[in-house]
C-alpha cells in the first residue's frame, strides 16, 4: 500500500486490465490467485503453478509474488501439486463496456430498421426519414402520396437512394408543381432587375424549410434577412424603412373626379342637399369588402341622389341638318322616298278644287331656296362624312346625298357611314336603339327643307328627332350608347389617316370629351388619361386615350400588400378612417383632372408619412416585420389543379 | 499538462466556434443553408472525440500523450454541444428520430461533463489520501487486510483469554472488512466510513485491559487503513465506471448520426 517497495516487479504482479476477464476469487473480495482466468474466461487458477520440464524432471515454476517453489513441487506426472478449487472468472470492466457498446450500436441499427419499414401513418411516424411534423396545408396534400410527394427517392429502393445520396436533389421541381408565381420561380423576387445580374438563382428551400412542426411559419423571413440583398438597409421597419414619398399613397389620379373637400365643405353643408348627404366615410365606401382599399359603392348608392338627374339632360346630337346654300335634291326623289308632304297635299287639293271650280290653275312656281337650317354640321357628321363644316359649299353634296339616303332607307346610310369610318360592327353600339323610321322622317323633312316635327319627344331616353337634329337622350348612368360614342370618337382621333382627317376627329373627340358639354357629363366625373405620363393634354392628336369607366385595382403594386379591415376593425369605421387620411383643404383637386396626365395629381388628402404607421407599428407593440407589408414572390399563385 | 496550454485550446475552440456561428449567421442571412457546413463538421469533431478511445488502444503509437488527448476530448466535447445547437437551431429539434438523437447526444454530452469532472477531481482527493492502490488490486487488499485482521483477534484471544474483541469482530467489524464500504458516502467526499469505525472502535474501548488494548489499536489502524482503501475504490470505480455509460452511448449517437447524415443527403441535398 505506502511502501512503494509493494510494487515492485517481483512483488508486484503485473495487472492487465484490457484482458476480458478477471479473477473470481476476486470479484468476491477474496485473494485473486497469482495466475488469474485464461483468456478464454476459464479460471486459470486451479493451479498455483505451469510446472516446466527440464532437464528430465519437472520443476515449480510458482511465481515470487505468491511465495515462489513450493516445498512439495510438482507431481510425477508434470501436474502443480498446490491444487485449489476453481473459480467463476467474471468480465473485467473493459470488457463489458465493449459488450453495452456493441450491444449499444446493435439496438440503433435494429431501431433504425425496424421503424423504416413501417407505413407514414401510427408508428410509422417515429421512422427515421420523419424529421418532424410538416406545416399544416403540405401535411393535408402529401397526406395520401406520403414522402413522396416531394423526395423523388422515398420509395426508390437501395439503387435510388445511393443515386439521389450522390446526386443534387431538387426539391423545386416538386414545389412548383403546385405552386406558380408571376415570374420564374427560381429568380430573386420571380423577376428580373436591371442591373443585377448579379443575383444568383434562387430555391425555395432557401427560405422555406419544412418539417418544423404543424403550425410553423415556414415562409418567415427576419428583416436581416432580407437586408443581405437590399442594398437599402431597414433593420427595423421604425428605423431605417425609407418614408413612403411625398404624395403617398396618392400617386396615381383617382379614376372619378370626386373633390372630398368640396363636396365636405360645400355640398354637403348645402341646406339644399344636406338631407342627402352622406354621415361619413363609410356611407360611400364599403367597408364590408375592405381588403386593400374601401371601395366606394357604385354611382347609384353614393352619386345618384344628386347627380342623377344631370345625365339625361346631356345629350348627344349625332346628326343635324346644316346649313345648305342650293337644295342639290330633286323634289321627285323625295316625293318618291317619302310621299308628298302634307303641304304639298294641301296644295295639289286646292288646285285640284280650283280646277274642279273651273278656275285656271297656273303653274306652280319654284320659291328662291332658302335653308330652314343656319347651323353648321355637328362635328361627328363633319367626322363621318369628312366633310368641312365651316364651308356649305363643299359640305352640301354630301350631306344632302346623306340625307336623301337616310329619307329612302332610314337609319341604314348612317350605318353604312360609320361602318366605313369604323368597323362593320361599330353601328350596333353607336346607334343602338336608332328607329329607322325616327331617322327616315327625320331625313325626309330635311330632304323636304323642312324642320321634323317629332311626334313626342324621348322622355325615358333613347334616340329622337327634334327639328334639324337627331339627338340621342342618356338613358342613365353608364348608358352604352353613350360609352361607345365617346370610345369611337378616342379612337377615331388615335387613327385618323391625314391632317384634315385628324383636325375633325380632333374636334369630334374634344366635343364628346368635354366636361360641360360632353353627351351625358360623362367626363365631368370619368378621368381621362394618357397611356403614359408624358402624353398631357397637348401630346399629339393620336394619342389613345383612356375612359376612366372603373376605378383600377390595386393589383399591379408588387410585392407590397396592405389590409384595411385590420385597421379599421382596430380603429372603427368612422373616424378611424380619418387617422390616417386626413384633408387637404388647400390642395387643388380639381387640377389634376384638367390634364390627361394622371401623373400630374394633387390628392385631396395630406400624404401618410411612415411616422403614421409606425404610430402603432413599433418595436413592442404591432408586428413591423418586412412581410407585414411586403410580399417576397411575384403574383404568387397555386395551379389550377390544386383548387 | 501545463494549464496554460489547455486555456490555449480553450480559446481555440472558442475562437473557432464564434468564427463558425458568425459564418453561419451570415449563410442565414444570404438564404444559404450553413446547416450543411455545421452538420458535416460536427460529425467530423464527433468522430474525432471517438478517436480518444481509439488513441487508448493504441498506446505504443506517438500519437501524443493521455493527458493532452484527454483535454482536446474534453475541448472538443464541448465545441461540440455548442456545435450541436447551432446546426440544430435549437434546443429541441422536432423529428422523433432527430429527438432521439438529441436525447443521446444530451445524455453523451451529460456522461462527458460528469466524466471530466469526476477525472479532474478525483485524483487531487486520491493524494490527499496518502496511499496508492491499483484498482484491480484492491480485492486483495482487501484480502491481505481482512486475514490480517483476524489474525489479530486471534493472537488477542490467545494472548489474554479474553473474548471480548473477537465478538466484536466477529459481530460487527467482520462486516466492515468483509468488502468495501460505505461506497456513496466516499463518493460524495463524506466522512461516514470514519464516524463507524471510530463509533465501532470507542465503543468497546472501555471493555478490553490493557493487553487487548494493544491488539484493538493494531485492529483500528486495519480499519482506518481500509477506510482509505474503501475511498480508493469509491472514486477509482467513479472514474472507471463513467465510461461505461458514455462510451456506449457515443457509439450510438456515431450510429444515428452517419444514419441522420445518409438520410439528409438522400432527402435534402
């Protein structure tokens, strides 16, 4: 024990613990015999000794660390003479923690095997390619294929696993089975950016990695993240988010001229309306439906009750009878077309009575042609016709062919006019409603030189005769009729064919488009807009131009989003709105729609500058993550076949 | 080893692994996927930490000493905890496969601390004792003390007639001799060995003369010597034992893991 001299080799025996097994005698507290178990976990100790022969005898070879040569030495027969009963070797610690090892490593393969044979469903889901439960909507599609929805190899066997092991797997392919976006799905943000070839090619599992539990986010981005690519940094949306610009979010010129602060200010405080005004915001915007805007509701609910009425006394005088220097008609084509008019019955009935009388009959003589009409032709017959309206003489012919043809056939000529100036199937929509009789005694009065007399005028709207002219009374609000002379009269302009040409479609456009005379007041509330922001109101004449009918979506902001029904659900509908969209009392609405550049607006409300969003929008109070409001995927979609 | 050198391997492991987790952090932050990298590399450290019991096997190599292998294991264990949360990306992973691994990995790495603990503690203790044992010897020693004993209540009953110490061995102190005692108060550094035989010894004190007295001292030295022996087996068997639970369970986790690292390849990459 203290006496080093204890360990000494020759009173020392030598221990070797890396044998697998270790004395009997030992495990049980008693003394260990000096020979210790044979390798093999016999005891080795039934013997003192392993007597050695030589020299012709046998002699103890018992060793000094247990007494050395016994007295008696070995028996005749070479066998030790110091015989003791034999013990039970046990396994020496390393020995047994080779057994737990293998035994150890022998479970986990058997673990492995067992659970990888098992179905996805029950035990099976403790099988080893389970990395964990996938998010709820991929775990309801894959429920029936399994694994293999999306790992080609699952079920593929030894070969295709050591394939698919050497080999890059893409996991895409089987994303964008179901998924589409607006753009390639394997670029930044689904789209092309000038300047930045940069940007290597993206994957899905790049932002998306499954398999993080049932209700896991797996679309989450951390702002960091997207400020790798960004050169513009926002750590927080509170702190370093660019402000929103100078007129947001009010870039783009409304699609209706509808002045808040006027209509606040003035008209609604009007005793004579003040009964129709609305009590707020959400009288006309539908809050119900709020998703990215508050809609307004239609014309009918929000317009109608004052500005109704306005409409059908706007009307649209499609053809009139001009001023004529000469009558280019012969009387007898008329009195063929139309019969004898009715003073000329009265006059053949008097002089068939003067003849009948006795009296003489003198020839009737043929009065100075004087024009019933001083007025010039409306610009679209001077279009249609192409005809100069400042100067009857070259204007007169054609015209009084027109009428002529209109007194044999009707409405027809006309037709057959704006087919040529047109489409064939132009006069459907334009003269939709048009009686051919309306416009054969029209024409034939004309062709008589005389003013029609309608036998009652359009009280409901639709088309009518009225002295020189025939005239067209809006029916109502989006009154098709309408619409479609306005779109003729923008195209007409856009494709007119030489200078002459496009002087009287412009003259034709600028009456239809005109905001105190324009057919129905249509353009006192549609906007009208140039394709492109540098077109205004003095870019060339063929310009196509853009009836504001309805109101855009706001559809083509990518990857922004915004929701108002969280906020007004927050804030309330009433005054909520006004949080955030405040007047602007000095701003000059009604400016901006003097222009076809819808660029050029000035919003009735003060800009929304970030400091309102992020009023509430803060570290510690509401989500300000960069997905809140942004989008990551361009117009991100699923295939039809998935719906 | 000088302590210097193992603050130097300290500082290495913790200097790489910031440098690692910086790395990732910025994979992360360009969509990259530095769970490949953390992956491979912690099942390259873990294979390494196997190697130890390799080295051990292979003593007659120049391979560098024990001691040194012993620190780099420790070092290296936990590099690699850490190493394991941050390809994990946490604490907890959500697969029953992964979880598994997790557990066994906790388990290792819990074995492991344990282990170095017991390794670096026990020895100084062992010192302080003032004797030196080879575990596989003290069943013997044991022996030797045990025969030694009864040699001494013999020699007193035969030198003074009395019985009065034999009993006393016989009916108590054979126990203590008997084999080793006491093993978790010596394993938690307790002194209840101690408080027994000198609560065994003083108790029949006062009832031997002085002949037996002489024999009773000689006894007591057996029994306070033994309780060294016993204190020996305490903390050697801690220190040998330890492995047994660490070393199995490692296996195991090199099995899961190269399994773990199949299936991501097959499925994943």
């Amino acid at each position: 024990m203290i006496d080093p001299e204890r360990f000494r080799h020759d009173r020392s025996a030598y221990e070797r613990p890396t044998f697998p097994y270790r004395c009997g005698r030992a495990a049980l507290w008693g003394k260990p015999c000096a020979r210790g178990p044979n390798i093999d976990g016999t005891c080795g100790g039934t013997t003192e000794c392993a007597p050695f022969f030589k020299d012709d005898r046998y002699e103890c070879r018992r060793p000094r660390t247990a007494g050395g040569p016994c007295a008696e030495g070995p028996l005749p027969d070479g066998t030790c003479s110091q015989q003791q009963p034999p013990c039970v070797p046990r396994p020496t610690l390393r020995a047994y923690r080779g057994r737990l090892t293998l035994l150890s490593v022998a479970l986990t393969v058997a673990l492995i095997a067992a659970f990888l044979g098992l179905p996805p469903d029950g035990a099976g889901t403790l099988t080893s390619v389970n990395p964990g439960p996938l998010s709820g909507a991929h775990a309801n599609f894959t429920k029936d294929r399994g694994c293999v929805a999306c790992h080609e190899a699952h079920d593929q066997g030894v070969r295709g696993w050591l394939k698919a092991a050497f080999s890059a797997d893409d996991l895409d392919q089987q994303c964008v089975t179901c998924h589409v976006f607006g753009g390639p799905a394997n670029l930044a943000h689904n789209a092309t950016f000038p300047g930045r070839a940069d940007l290597a090619e993206t994957t899905c599992i790049m932002c998306h990695t499954e398999h993080k539990g049932e209700d896991a986010d797996i679309s989450m981005m951390s702002a960091a993240q997207c400020n790798s690519c960004h050169k513009l940094k926002a750590p927080r949306f509170a702190s370093g988010h660019p402000d929103f610009g100078p007129r947001f979010p009010y870039q783009e010129r409304t699609a209706i001229h509808f002045d808040h602060t006027r209509h606040f200010n003035i008209h609604f405080e009007d005793p004579r309306y003040v009964d129709r005004a609305p009590q707020g915001c959400v009288s006309c915007h539908e809050v119900e439906t709020a998703e990215r805007e508050v809609r307004p509701a239609g014309f009918e609910k929000t317009c109608a009750a004052c500005h109704a009425k306005a409409i059908p006394r706007k009307e649209l005088v499609v053809l009139n009878l001009p001023e004529f220097t000469e009558n280019l008609i012969d009387r007898e084509d008329v009195l063929e077309a139309c019969g004898p008019t009715l003073e000329a019955l009265d006059s053949l009935r008097d002089r068939i009575a003067a003849m009948a009388a006795g009296e003489a009959v003198e020839e009737e003589e043929l009065e100075d042609y004087e024009s019933v009409s001083w007025d010039s032709p409306t610009a679209i017959g001077a279009y249609l016709l192409g005809i100069d309206g400042d100067d009857p003489e070259a204007y007169q012919q054609p015209m009084q062919e027109l009428v002529l043809a209109m007194a044999t056939s009707g409405a027809g000529p006309l037709a057959q006019v704006i087919a040529e100036r047109s489409d064939p199937a132009a006069p459907n929509a334009l003269l939709a409603g048009l009686s051919p009789e309306t416009a054969k005694q029209a024409a034939c009065a004309w062709a008589a030189n005389l003013e029609y007399e309608a036998p009652a005028e359009a009280e409901f709207g639709g088309w009518y005769g009225d002295g020189t002219e025939i005239r067209y009374r809006p029916g109502g609000h989006a009154d098709p009729v309408v619409k479609a002379w306005l779109e003729f009269a923008i195209a007409a302009a856009a494709g007119a064919e030489d200078e002459e040409d496009r002087s009287r479609a412009e003259a034709m456009r600028n009456q239809l488009l005109s905001v105190s005379d324009g057919p129905g007041g249509c353009i006192k509330c549609h906007a009208v807009s140039a394709p492109s922001p540098t077109d205004g109101q003095n870019a060339a004449a063929d310009v196509m131009l853009n009836i504001e009918w309805t109101r855009p979506g706001a559809t083509d902001r990518f990857y922004t989003r915004f929701a108002h029904k969280p906020h007004i659900t927050l804030l309330g509908p009433g005054a909520g709105c006004r949080a955030c969209h405040k007047l602007d009392e000095t701003a000059d609405y009604g400016k901006s729609f003097k222009t076809w550049d819808a660029s050029a607006f000035v919003s009735n409300f003060k800009a929304i500058g970030i400091a309102t969003c992020t009023a509430c929008h803060a570290k510690g109070q509401v989500r300000e993550d960069c997905q809140l409001c942004h989008l990551y995927h361009l117009e991100p979609a699923f295939k039809k076949g998935m719906l | 080893m000088r302590s210097r050198q193992i603050a130097i391997m300290w500082i290495v492991a913790a200097v790489l692994f910031a440098a690692l987790a910086y790395h990732a952090h910025e994979v992360r932050l360009r969509l990259g996927n530095p769970v490949i990298l953390t992956g491979y590399l912690l099942f390259a450290v873990m294979v390494g930490l196997g190697l130890f019991n390799l080295r051990k096997k292979l003593p007659m190599l120049p391979l560098g000493g024990a001691t040194t292998w012993l620190e780099l294991h420790a070092v290296g264990g936990v590099f690699a905890i850490a190493l394991f949360w941050l390809h994990s990306g946490a604490l907890w992973p959500n697969g029953p496969y992964e979880q598994l691994l997790a557990v066994l990995f906790y388990l290792v790495s819990f074995t492991g601390i344990a282990g170095y603990i017991i390794q670096r503690s026990y020895p100084r203790r062992l010192t302080q004792t003032g004797i030196e044992v080879i575990y596989e010897r003290i069943p013997g020693e044991l022996a030797d003390l045990r025969d030694e004993g009864q040699n001494i209540v013999l020699a007193c009953t035969d030198e003074t007639g009395s019985d009065t110490l034999a009993r006393h061995y016989t009916e108590t102190l054979e126990w203590f001799f008997r084999r080793p005692r006491f093993f978790l108060n010596h394993a938690l550094g307790g002194r209840g060995s101690e408080h027994w035989v000198r609560r065994n010894f003083t108790s029949v004190e006062r009832l031997l003369n002085e002949a037996e007295h002489r024999h009773w001292e000689k006894l007591r030295a057996l029994a306070e010597a033994k309780n060294k022996i016993d204190f020996h087996y305490a903390a050697q068997s801690l220190t040998k034992w330890w492995p047994l639970s660490h070393v199995p369970l490692a296996a195991a986790v090199l099995a899961l893991a190269l399994w773990h690292l199949i299936l991501v390849n097959v499925y994943a990459l």
